[in-house]
C-alpha cells in the first residue's frame, strides 16, 4: 500500500518553525508561526493558568470522559466572555456552547455540521485570511469562496469593497468573519462598521460563523467584544468559535468552543443535537484539562481579574513593538510607509514585503517570514529590533 504514496508538502506556517528551529545562526529571529513571545523571546505560562492548575490537581478526582459537549461550567464561562454576564442571549438561555479541542477543532466540527446539515451551503472567507481556513473547510467537504477585505493601497480595510461582496454572496449562504485581531493583517472592522454588516447579513439570509481566536489581544477583553455586540443586535442566528490558546497561552492543551446562537433554547438544543453529532464522529468527547483552566480562572473574582492584567501585558508588549518597529525603520532611513502596522490589532500585521524579499531575509538574514509577507509582531523584542530591520532596510 505505502509504496507509492508521495511525501507531503510541509505546512507553510508550522514547516518555516522546523526550519528556523535546525538553523544554526544564533541571532535567528522567528517572525512567523501565530505564537506569542515576552521580550526574552519565550513562549510564557501565565502565573494564573499554573495557579488554577495547582488548584486542580489537588481538586480532580476522576479522568473520566466528559460530555460529548465538554464540561459545562466551561460552556457558560466561553458564553460569558463572548456576550458578557447578564446578555440576553445568555439570560434568554438562546446559546448553546460545545467545549472543543482548540480553535481549529471548534471549526471544523463547524465545517462537518455545515456541510452535512446546510449541504449546498458555501463559506466565504475573508481574502486574505488564516490559511487553514481553506484548508479546514475543504476537508470538510464545503466549498469556500472570496470576500474583499483589505485595500492594498492604504494597508488598511476596504469597507465599502467587504460591502459590495456581501451584497453579492446569495441567501443561505455562510461568512467568515474574524471577531478581532483580524488574521493575516490585523484590520479590524469598526463597531460602527460591525452594525453595517449585520443589517446587511441579516437582510440577505446569510449565516454569520465568527471565528474569535484573540479575545483581549485588540483594546480588551470586553471591548474587545464591541464588534459582535453590534452583529448580534442585528443578526439573530450565528456560529462562534473561541479559542484559548493566545490569551490563555494554552496552545498545546486545545481549548476551544462552538457556540450556536439561535431564535430560542429550543432552536438552539436542536442544532447543538446536530454539533454533538459531528463530536462523536470526530473526537467523541474533548479534552479536559484546558477548560478547567479557563473555567477557573475566569471563576474565581481574584484570578480573573489577574488574568485580564496578564492579557493586558501580552497586548501592550505587542502594541509597543509596533512603534518600536515602524519608529526604528524611520530612524534607519527607510523611506516605504508602514505606519498603518502601528494601527493594526492582535500578533500579525502585512508587511507588504514581497516573497523575494521574505525568501532573503530567511537565506541571508535568518530571519522567518510566511511567504504572504504576514509578519507576528510578537515576534520582535527590544533586542532583535536593531538587526531586524536593518536586514529589512537592505531587502527593500
Ligand atoms: C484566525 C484563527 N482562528 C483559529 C485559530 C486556531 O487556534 P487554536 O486551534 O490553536 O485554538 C487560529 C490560530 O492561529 C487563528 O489564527
């Protein structure tokens, strides 16, 4: 059987982290997979998430399975930083939540029930946006189309483009949209803007899927929520999926959600009945440990309000390293504007720098960019800055 099967081409995102990693040059900088890093380029636990794990292991007395849904202090927990305690989605109990391996796993259980559910359904995905998107649907079987999004003129949204794609994507149909911190560019709609596309979702039928990775990496974690605030006042039915792996720093323990917001709790039961479904066909059941850490933390008054601190320092340091970046390339004399990346939200902006140019900053500088040009600010630190974009100065 095995004779002919052909090797695989690596992943572009998670193939450049292999190659980084067998690089000897020790001033290496590693701008590309979607991970954050503090100052000293180390990818940190937070100090809340070891506090509720000593908190569990003296706690935990059972690996049992869990629900097919996951643990359900979890659900309400991802339905409260979604909507925010007391909304009337959550009062009105017309949200459904399914704890799922990661991000990744919350989509494309998301995909399965699409496609089996909705056949003839297609997605549109934002162009750009996160790779695995395609891929992810595609497995699943949906086709996946293209709505405008970024204008590359200014590097920044191209509203009234987004616009005119929505306007031409039919009833029935689904969209991507990326709740912030907007994945490769980091544009993000305004709440303004937000409430413009739900009139125009709702008044075409079409089935918002809003794909919220980086809760609390934009401005905050509630205000951070602003944009769906604004899309559920106008949209009555839609898909959520949550990960936990940036602002928790749980990558490795797949902490994910899918949320279904419906017309009632009835609604709502019967299309969660289609999700768990797709779960026990998939996985059959999530992992544990990482929604305990959430359902902790975010549980407890004193640790929650340690981990918004912890975010906090997460965001600035990417924030400060987006002027340190543009200030530092101005200082070297580099006369091409980037000032939009200091506007940009969340780990990635577009550098606009072209594949040749990313190719020789991997082959002469050791420095690794996606080949889009899609760089993750938390990447940089005070130390790389220097050699960084002189590298990117002689590129250009
Ligand atoms: C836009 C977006 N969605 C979803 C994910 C999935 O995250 P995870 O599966 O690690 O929770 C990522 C991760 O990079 C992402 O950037």
């Amino acid at each position: 059987m095995f004779e002919n099967v052909q090797v695989a081409p690596p992943d572009p995102i998670l193939g450049l982290t292999e190659m980084f990693k067998a690089d000897p040059n020790p001033d290496k900088i590693n701008l590309s997979v979607g991970v954050y890093q503090d100052a000293q380029g180390k990818t940190p636990v937070l100090s809340t998430v070891k506090e509720a794990e000593k908190r569990l292991l003296e706690k935990e007395n059972s690996k049992g399975y869990l629900p097919m849904t996951g643990e359900p202090a979890y659900c309400e927990r991802v339905q409260e930083m979604l909507f925010g305690a007391g909304h009337e989605i959550i009062v009105a109990k017309r949200a459904a939540t399914a704890q799922c391996p990661g991000g990744t796993g919350a989509l494309r259980v998301a995909g399965d029930y699409l496609h089996t559910v909705h056949p003839g359904a297609k997605i549109w995905l934002s162009n750009p946006t996160w790779a695995n998107h395609n891929t992810i649907f595609a497995a699943a079987g949906l086709t996946c189309e293209k709505y405008d999004y970024r204008d590359p003129e200014t590097n920044g949204l191209d509203f009234d483009a987004l616009c005119a794609s929505i306007k031409k994507i039919p009833a029935g149909d689904v969209i991507l949209l990326h709740g912030c911190c907007h994945n490769p560019t980091g544009i993000d709609p305004t709440p303004e803007q937000w409430s413009i596309l739900g009139d125009l979702l709702a008044a075409q039928g079409i089935l918002p899927l809003v794909d919220f990775a980086y809760q609390g990496l934009a401005v905050g974690v509630e205000e951070d929520r602003a944009g769906l605030l604004e899309l559920v006042k106008k949209v009555k039915q839609l898909l959520i999926c949550s990960s936990f792996s940036k602002n928790f720093g749980l990558y490795r323990e797949r902490t994910g959600a899918l949320t279904v917001v419906a017309d009632s709790v009835e609604q709502a039961a019967t299309v969660m009945s289609q999700i768990k479904l797709r779960i026990r066909y998939n996985y059959s059941n999530p992992p544990s440990h990482g929604g305990q850490i959430v359902a902790t933390v975010l549980g407890d008054k004193e640790l929650r309000a340690k981990w918004i601190e912890e975010v906090a320092e997460i965001r600035n340091r990417i924030n400060e390293m987006r002027h340190l970046f543009v200030k530092t390339l101005k200082e070297k004399g580099v006369t091409q504007d980037f000032s939009s990346i200091i506007e940009q939200r969340g780990m990635f902006s577009f550098s606009g720098l072209t594949k040749e140019q990313v190719l020789t900053l991997r082959e002469q500088y050791s420095i690794y960019i996606v080949d889009s040009g899609r760089i993750n600010v938390a990447g940089m630190t005070p130390d790389n800055m220097d050699r960084l974009c002189e590298a990117i100065k002689s590129v250009l």
